[in-house]
C-alpha cells in the first residue's frame, strides 16, 4: 500500500448576518484513503463572538462531525477583524475514496464579518 504525504486547506468567509456554512476542503479521489494526521485553523472574526468549527469525514460510509477546539485568541489591529482564534490539533481521522471532507464554521452571534482558514495534513495512501 502506497502512501505520501499531502496536504489540503480552505477558507470559509461568512458575511454579516450570516450564521452557518459548511465548505467541501477536498474530495478524496477514487482508491485513495485521506489519513489525517493534524489540522490548523486560524479564523478572524470579532471580541465576544465565539466560533465553534468542526471537520466532517466519511469513514467506512458512516458520516462522522469531529469538533475542533481553539487554544488561542488574539486581539489584532485589524479593524474588520480585530480578533483571532486559532488552534491546531493532533488528529486521527481516515476519510473514505471519493467521499468530501467538510469543514463547518457556526457562530450565534452574527454581526460582522469572519475568515476561517483550515489547513489539513496527512497521508494519501492507495488501496
């Protein structure tokens, strides 16, 4: 069983108003298995206004939702943005040959903009 490494990332802006959106990050291609290994999220959003993240991954047909847990905050000097989230994590996580991995941002507080970046690494390994 061959395996290399690689690496995928994505990028969710949600507007004004907006409360929810999920975005595919990677369609894993037909006999290949995406092992995820480790995952990094930087989002940019407002002070009191907390994000919750999650990634989906289809293993074995059964649909899995794994939330992600920020370590860190930030206050920055950026007037659209002015504050950060971001953590990464150790992750175990197979996603199945031509299934979508999915990356889901949500706040409940929806005023202002906000820019998640997700990046996820790990081995493409052929079946």
């Amino acid at each position: 069983m061959a395996q290399k490494p690689f690496q995928t990332g994505a990028v969710i802006n949600l507007s004004d108003g907006e409360s929810v959106k999920d975005i595919i990050v990677y369609t894993v291609p037909a006999k290949k298995r995406f092992d995820v290994k480790f995952l990094g999220i930087n989002g940019f959003g407002h002070p009191n206004q907390p994000l919750f993240y999650a990634v989906q991954v289809t293993t074995k047909s059964l649909l899995g939702i794994y939330p992600i847990a920020p370590t860190g905050i930030s206050e920055i000097t950026d007037p659209q943005f002015p504050m950060r989230f971001f953590g990464s994590q150790e992750a175990i996580l197979y996603a199945d040959p031509k299934s979508d991995l999915i990356f889901s941002v949500a706040r409940k507080n929806t005023t202002g903009n906000v820019r998640v970046f997700i990046n996820l690494c790990g081995l493409l390994v052929d079946l």
